[in-house]
C-alpha cells in the first residue's frame, strides 16, 4: 500500500500543469481580444495621422507568411499590424516590452520581444508561431534605418525563418518623410533608449509578391545570398513608395494638404 507521501507527491505536480496550462490559455484568449479590440483603434489612428498610400502587388496569401519590410521609424510595427486581417506577431525591440504600460500591452498581444545579442529565443518562438499556422512581421535590417537616409545591410533572420518553416516572404517597403521624425528618449530600467518615432505625415508602403525560399538552412553562404536578395527586393520597393510619394505630395510633402485616403 502507497503511503499518503507517495500517493500525493505525484498529484501535486499533474495539478499545478493544469493550473499553469490553464493561465496560459486565460491569457491567449485575453491577448486575442485585446488584439482584436485595438485593432480598429490602430486602423482609425493610422488612418488619421498618415493617410497611408498602400499599393498591393498581389494579394497577402492565406496561412502562415512573413511580413518582412524596411524599418524607417519605431513607428513601423503599429503600420505593419494594419496589413493583414489576422493577428501579426511582429518581432521587437526588447527594450520597449520594458517601458511601463506599454510594454504588458505587448506582452499580452503577444508580439516577440528580440534580446539583443540573443536573438534565439525570438528565432525559435517565430518558427513555433510559423508552423502553427501564424503571421509573422520581421525587420529585415534588424534594427530602425539610418536617419539621415538608406538602409543598413539585411541581417539574416528573414531568410532564417523563410527556410526553417517553408512560408513565404512578403517583401514590404516603406518610405515617409524623413523631416518629421523625432527622436524621443525613454527611460527604460536603468537606461536611456532613444527611438526614432513617426507621429504625424505621409506614409507610403508597396507590399510585393510573395518570395519563396528553398534551401538549407544551414547553408550559410546561401542564406547570406538570400538575404541579400530579400533586402534588394524590399529596397526597391521601399523606391516605389517613395517615388509614388513624390508624385503625390511633392518634393516637400510637409507643406501639402494631403490627398483622399487610398487605403
């Protein structure tokens, strides 16, 4: 006969996994209605301060795929989100899951926070998400634009994923009207982060046609061949926007009145 010791040592354990399953849960259902909820307060926000000009190669392909674009702002991940009609899980700064409020509302909508030179974790939850069946929205240089103009060279995440998981890229460009961005400091923990926000202007995106990658992952001249291929994909359709801006706005797009919404 098992001793009362024995019986419950094995039960303790079962119980608090259900217990924690069942937080885990609570939570995704919490972060998919918050999501859902915010969602027509990020369109109605994106449509009165940017008016964005977007201009559809071809349409986003159902099931998994990566968003995968140009970073010109902080200001980005919020225009991306408004792309497709699912939930897009966006990786992000880890910085800016640590600003107060902020942050939890990330967290709870389940954006992926980036660990800066420990980009694993972020890699392995966006393959997981991926192979789930989810939507994925990644910045292929890894880090917001050079201010003054241009991009930075593409890290290989993009490619990474594309090849881990067999879903598709969908190259992004973005371009906006440099003048009006604003480097705004933000006490996070123990530091000062700066971010390059965007908060009022014209705003033009060319979503292109799906790329798909084949290869091995663990090829690394091929997934730096990838990469470069992607980041030239998005570079020239970041061209596009910006030449449809022009043609629209002027050169001096902040002293025009803006043209009607075409989103």
């Amino acid at each position: 006969m098992l001793s009362e010791k024995h019986m419950y040592t094995g039960a303790l354990p079962v119980t608090r996994a259900a217990a924690q399953n069942t937080e885990r849960s609570s939570l995704r259902v919490w972060g998919k209605l918050l999501y859902e909820f915010s969602r027509p307060l990020a369109n109605l926000y994106a449509r009165f301060m940017f008016n964005p000009d977007v201009h559809w190669h071809a349409p986003l392909p159902t099931g998994p795929k990566i968003l995968a674009a140009n970073h010109p702002s902080t200001t980005d991940p919020f225009l991306m989100a408004t792309l497709a009609s699912e939930h897009v899980s966006i990786l992000i700064d880890e910085r800016l899951f640590k600003v107060p409020m902020f942050g939890k509302f990330l967290h709870t909508v389940e954006q992926i926070p980036v660990v800066h030179g420990n980009g694993h974790t972020a890699f392995d939850e966006a393959c997981r998400r991926l192979n789930a069946g989810r939507t994925i929205g990644i910045f292929t240089e890894g880090a917001v634009s050079p201010i003054e103009g241009g991009f930075h060279a593409p890290r290989t995440g993009t490619a990474r994923l594309a090849l881990s998981t067999g879903a598709p890229i969908i190259p992004i460009g973005i371009h906006l009207d440099r003048e009006r961005l604003h480097l705004i400091e933000t006490q996070v923990e123990d530091e000062i982060a700066v971010g390059t926000w965007y908060l009022h202007g014209p705003y033009a995106i060319t979503v292109g046609e799906p790329l798909q990658l084949t290869g091995e992952v663990e090829d690394r001249p091929h997934v730096r061949a990838s990469s470069e291929r992607i980041m030239q994909r998005i570079i020239t359709l970041a061209q596009e926007s910006e030449r449809r801006m022009k043609n629209t706005w002027g050169p001096h797009p902040t002293a025009l009145i803006r043209k009607p919404n075409t989103l």
